[in-house]
C-alpha cells in the first residue's frame, strides 16, 4: 500500500478533500467504484448529480477560503489572519502568549481580538483547507516565523510560490504530508532565506524523493532540511551486504 | 405437467425471470448488431454487394453553426469559451477541423511552455494575468466527471530578463505597466543578482526584471489533452482534414462616404479528407482561423488580400512560420533548483528542465529570417548552434553535452509581433485568433474568451482586445511589443 499517488482521484460523493484511493483497503472500494463509474458511464442522471455534488464541495472550499482582509481595519492585521485560521480549524500562537486552539466544536476564545498590536508568532493549519485564495488572509501575518501546513489538501505549488512576502520572518515551515506539494513548488521556496527549518517528509507528488532533498539543501544552506533519509533508495554494494546472522561476527 | 407438455425454450422463457438486459431494448452492441444486418443483407442479395450503409463516421458534419479552423491551443480555446457562454446547452454547434491529428507540426507541441506577465502592452499582461489563473484553477474550468485531474507539472519558478543599459530605461517603464496591472514583478540591481544567482555573469547587463508569482512554464500538452477531453464531454465535433476552400457569397453595399464596398460572406467550408479527394462541404455561420503558423494560406482562400495593395481589399494577413530552435543540454555543475527561466540580453533563453541538471533553451528568431516550407528537422543542431554563438552568453556552463533538439514554428506576425483578434472588415463571418509569435500558449485561455465574447456579445467584455483588430494593418498603426521570448 503506497502513498505514491501523482495526482489526488476524484472520489464522487466521497468529496475531493480526501486523498482519495491512496490508504483505502482493496477490495469493497473498489467494486463501489467500478459500479459508481459503470453508472456514470451509461446514465447523464448519475453524471449531472456527481458533476453537481463536486461543484457543491468546491463551493465550500471556496467559502472557507473567503477573504477575510475587510477585518484588518477594524481589528489589525495579526487578529484578522488569526481569525481566518481559527476559523478553518487551525491553531494560532501570538508572541508571550499560549496557543489558542478550537475545540471539536470549533469553537475558539475571543481574546485574541483584544491583541491589535501582538504579531501572530506561529500557525498551527495542519490539515486545513486552506487553498491559494485563502494565502491573502495568512499572509497579513507579516511577522510569522512559524507555519505548518501539514497535511493540507489543497496546498500546492501555486500555493508555495506566494510565500515569498513572509521570507524576512518566516524560520520554521512544515509540509509533510501534503498531497499537491511536488518538487516544483519546493524550488519557489529558495526566496525563504531565513528558514532554518523545513519538513519535506512524506510528500506523494514528489517523484524522487531523495535527489529533492539534495537539491532542496543545496538552495537553502542555512536550512536544517527533514524528510527523505536520501540514503534510502541507494543500492548497496557487494562488501555493504548484510551479513548473514549465521556468520560470526568477525573480532 | 405444464412444463414438460410446453416447449422447451418457450417455457424457460414463460415461467422464470432472467436477469440482464431486457430483450428487444436498447442493447449495448449497437455497432456490431449494424455489421451483422450488413452483412446478412449482403448475402441475401445477389449481384454484387452495395454497401446499404455507407461509412461516413470520419467525415465531419454536413451543417455546423461555427468551423474553428486548427485543432492546436488557441482554436481549442476558442471553442471551449465558445460552449461555455453560449446562452442555451446545446445551442451552439462547434466543428473543429485539424488537418494533422499527430500535432507534429503544431506550434502548441513544441513550445517551450512558459508563461510570463513581463510585457510592454497592458493587454498582453491582462491576457497572461488570466492565463495564469485558468492554469491554477484547471481542474475547475475542465473538470470532466470520471476523468482523473489534470497535472500540469507548472514550475512556478518566474522569468528573469536581463537587460544592457540601452534597454534598460525601457525595462523600468515596462515594469511600472506591469505592476499597474497587477503582475508581481521586482527590478534588480547586478550586485542583487548576484547575491541572489551568483552563477549569472553580471558583465553587461545593467538591469533585470524578476517575476515573482504567476510565472514560470507547464507541459503544454497537458492542457490541450485537458481542453480536448472537455471539448468532447461538451460536445464539440473533431474532424481531421484540410480546409481547401471557402465558398463566399458577396454583397455590394455603401458606405458613408459614397464608396461601393465588396462585403463577403462565408456559408460553405470544404474540408477534403486525409490522403484522398474526398471532401465534405460545411454549411457554416462563422469561420475562425485558428491555424498557427498557416493562417496566411485560410485567409488567402477567403480572399484576403486579393485586391491592389494599399487597399483594405489588398491588405493580407501578415502572419508567417518563423522556425525556431530548442536545445536540450546536460551540464551537471549548472545553475540549482532555484533557476528561474533566464532571458539574456541577446534574446537567447533557457530554464531547467526535471530535476536531473538538464536544460532547456533556444533563441527567438531574428527580426528578417528565410523560411522555407519544409520539414523540421530534428537533427543535433551542435554546429548551427556554436555558429550563431547561441550559448546564453550570461550564464557559463561548463561541458555541457547537448542531448536533442527540436524545431517549431511561431506563428510570426510580420507586421507589429502582436496577435490579431477579431473579425476581419470585409469577410464578416471570420474572426481571427492567430499570429501571437510565441507567445500563443500563453494568452491562449484570455485570447479563446476574448473571441467568444466578440462573437456571442459582439464586443469584447472582459479584456478589451481592440488594438489587437485587423484594421490596424490597413491603417498601419502597429501595436508593438518589444518584449518577444
């Protein structure tokens, strides 16, 4: 069971925000989707409402990805983006203070509004669905130095390629996980001069691993790079055999 | 009792339900069940064998409201705005005639693929500006139901022009456009670029240009493939032939100033098959000429141009094939991830291309070249290239090792090196998209809404495309962009 998949499947009724096929056990599901594909091949019913329930889940992604920057007159920029992501799930931590998480209600304390000028120092927005038009509402966080994107479905390269405005600040950023992330968009992140931490750890999308690391330390010198142990699609050569445990150890 | 008194099949049949389909309907195997009445027919005559049936499943329809002329990027373009803004479901009928269904010819295959807002004419970056949207959101505008998503493989890496010091006061005005409208663009100084890219040799270059978002190249035939799979699910016909004549109907008219004026009209469009004289004529309501670097040779047959020179009748599409080459180069201690595509001073170009230190790169053909008509050839063009000192001079690769080349055409507008749009004065009914001398891939999405627009609409109503009109060949106002890759 790989997690190597290029591009996420669309799944139907399923919604496009899961990874579709790529950690689903064999078997039932893929008898569903035959028939499911059958029906949509014969019948323009199955086809009109499977069109229409993929406009339905676009449509929420793309209402939670409202613009949210009419706040940032009112309340500053920091409460305006940290509201944005409290919002969509995500957790925020403004400087000298905790993290403020919502709780599976989604419910969030409203103290934050009181912090006009306490800049947002980390952003927690693993598994969020945030997308390219919901960037305009993180990147009034000008002063960020943390952001975990891990595990967003819709973050991809496009998405990286915005990140540049955040490069004075930004030190610590996380990607593992994400499922549109390829090593495209990780050659727009040499902008980031001041990271010193990246995450490239399990990125599906990426199609060699290991020569990405490689590549990704060389346009970041000063970035501590974690992802790909990049030994590991190496071959071993003849005396690197594993020895045999029958054999003795020699002394 | 029953059942052995009855017959047998007739009692199966009778008394149990089989499941499957339902005998006498709608069957699955409608085209084998057509072959077999055929042929049982065949053998029940006697004589010769006449084909009840003629095959006509490869030639196009007999009636088709619009015939979009070229089946490369911009003609797809144009068809699917076309269905996408027609009023009613159904209401339009689109015929897309591509003489050649392997696109080895077609510029759209060979393109380098870049896309870029880095131009002087605020259309030419309004059209990118929406480009790069329609790329990024693909999988919405295409999205045809059972069919996996569309991967693009966009390297949003941006474009870097560097410019000597004449150019460089040209370069700054053209920036200030650029970020008018609304592309990201930063101008850098030689000491930032090389702090930035300190494998770039600096000597010369007095300026450069950096695009920092909706920039970068993408595989183009990945969005013709994603243009043609929505075109289908849409309904558009493909047909593969060539278009060999118009049929015109012509209408004297007045004009204003007392002059008489020769008004024609497309109705029939001759589309003669694939190695054969066969041909199917069209009966259409609007043409668009679609086709690249041919389209000089469709307006010639609509009688474009066929009049003294100086006149609006005499006036030809100024659109020919500029051959261009590309290099593919290995050079494994080249520039890093992080290489944006590189425009040099001289007009040469290159980008990286995989993740494996190989490079892509051409030149854009000069102002005045010979084109001959014949094959391109995809030869190692080793010799050719150290003789036109073609190596970005900017950037030293050392050893490098050329893998293969390619040649394509641009669609080269003689004239000003700017698309034209629109409908032409005197031939009414055909509408133009053609002649953006590389950088047709690019603008295709904006150009294809553009057009639909002028058809549907009858003038454009998002990016006004009006210095892009044929008139301006006639009246010899050149809208130029200096800005060509």
């Amino acid at each position: 069971m790989s997690l190597r998949l290029v591009a996420p499947m669309w799944n139907g009724t399923r919604g496009i925000h899961r990874l579709g096929g790529a950690v689903v056990p064999e078997g039932n599901q893929k008898k569903e989707r035959k028939m499911l594909q059958f029906l949509n091949n014969h019948f323009y019913d199955v086809e009109a409402l499977r069109g229409y329930l993929l406009q339905r889940e676009m449509s929420k992604v793309h209402l939670k990805n409202r613009s949210f920057t009419w706040l940032e007159e009112q309340h500053g920029p920091y409460s305006a983006g940290a509201f944005f992501i409290l919002k969509q799930g995500g957790a925020v931590k403004f400087r000298d203070k905790e993290w403020i998480r919502p709780d599976k209600y989604g419910h969030f304390s409203p103290e934050f509004w009181n912090f006009r000028e306490v800049p947002v120092e980390a952003v927690d927005a693993s598994d969020c669905e945030i997308n390219y038009e919901g960037l305009d509402n993180l990147l009034l966080l000008k002063e960020l130095q943390s952001l975990s994107l891990q595990r967003c479905p819709h973050v991809d390269d496009w998405c990286l390629s915005r990140l540049y405005p955040l490069a004075d600040s930004l030190q610590e950023l996380s990607l593992a996980g994400c499922p549109r992330v390829s090593e495209r968009g990780l050659a727009c992140l040499h902008h980031l001069q001041n990271l010193r931490r990246l995450d490239i750890s399990d990125l599906p999308a990426v199609s060699n691993p290991g020569l990405t690391q490689i590549l990704v330390e060389e346009m970041l010198p000063n970035c501590q790079v974690v992802g790909v142990d990049w030994a590991e699609g190496l071959k071993l050569g003849p005396e690197e055999q594993p020895q045999d445990t029958a054999s003795p150890v020699p002394a | 009792m029953i059942r052995r008194v009855l017959p047998h099949g007739l009692g199966r049949g009778l008394l149990t339900r089989r499941p499957g389909t339902r005998r006498g309907g709608f069957s699955l195997d409608w085209d084998g069940k057509v072959s077999e009445i055929k042929k049982k027919i065949k053998s029940i005559l006697p004589g010769t064998p006449c084909d009840v049936l003629p095959d006509t499943s490869h030639l196009p329809p007999e009636h088709s409201d619009v015939v979009v002329v070229g089946g490369g990027v911009l003609g797809l373009s144009v068809a699917y705005w076309l269905k996408q803004l027609e009023n009613r479901r159904g209401g339009m009928r689109v015929l897309v005639v591509e003489r050649d269904h392997t696109y080895s010819q077609a510029s759209t295959g060979l393109s380098v693929g870049g896309i870029c807002q880095q131009f002087s004419l605020p259309e030419n970056i309004q059209l990118s500006l929406f480009s790069a949207s329609f790329l990024r959101n693909i999988n919405e505008y295409l999205a045809v139901t059972n069919a996996p998503p569309l991967d693009l493989q966009f390297n949003p890496s941006g474009y870097l022009l560097l410019a000597s010091e004449k150019d460089a006061a040209a370069m700054e005005s053209n920036v200030k456009v650029q970020k008018q409208e609304g592309a990201k663009v930063c101008l850098m100084s030689p000491d930032q670029l090389r702090n930035k890219f300190p494998w770039i040799n600096t000597e010369g270059v007095a300026l450069a240009s950096y695009g920092m978002e909706n920039e970068g190249w993408f595989d183009p035939w990945c969005l013709l493939h994603g243009l043609r799979q929505k075109l289908m699910s849409m309904g558009v016909f493909f047909c593969q032939g060539e278009v060999t004549r118009f049929v015109t109907s012509s209408q004297r008219m007045m004009t204003t100033d007392d002059e008489m004026v020769t008004l024609k009209s497309i109705h029939e469009v001759h589309v003669k098959m694939d190695h054969s004289l066969e041909y199917q004529p069209v009966e259409c309501a609007i043409v668009i000429n679609a086709a690249g670097a041919w389209s000089a040779q469709i307006a010639a047959l609509a009688g474009i141009g066929k009049g003294p020179p100086g006149t609006l009748q005499g006036t030809k599409l100024p659109v020919e094939p500029r051959k261009r080459y590309v290099y593919v180069w290995h050079c494994p201690q080249g520039p890093g991830l992080e290489t944006p595509l590189v425009a040099d001073t001289s007009g040469a170009y290159f980008r990286r291309e995989g993740l494996g230190s190989n490079y892509l790169g051409g030149r854009s053909p000069a102002e005045v070249s010979r084109v001959g008509w014949d094959m391109l050839a995809r030869r190692h063009r080793i010799i050719v290239m150290k003789e036109s000192g073609f190596w970005p001079g900017s950037v030293c690769f050392v050893h490098p090792q050329v893998q293969t080349a390619w040649a394509g055409y641009y669609d080269y507008n003689t004239f000003d090196q700017n698309g034209v749009v629109g409908p032409h004065p005197l031939v009414v009914n055909m509408y133009f998209a053609t002649g953006f001398s590389g950088h047709g891939l690019q603008q295709a999405p904006g150009v294809g809404r553009a057009v639909a627009e002028m058809i549907l609409e009858g003038s454009f109503q998002t990016i006004d495309l009006s210095p892009f009109l044929f008139n301006r060949f006639y009246l010899g106002e050149k809208t130029q962009e200096n800005n060509i890759m």
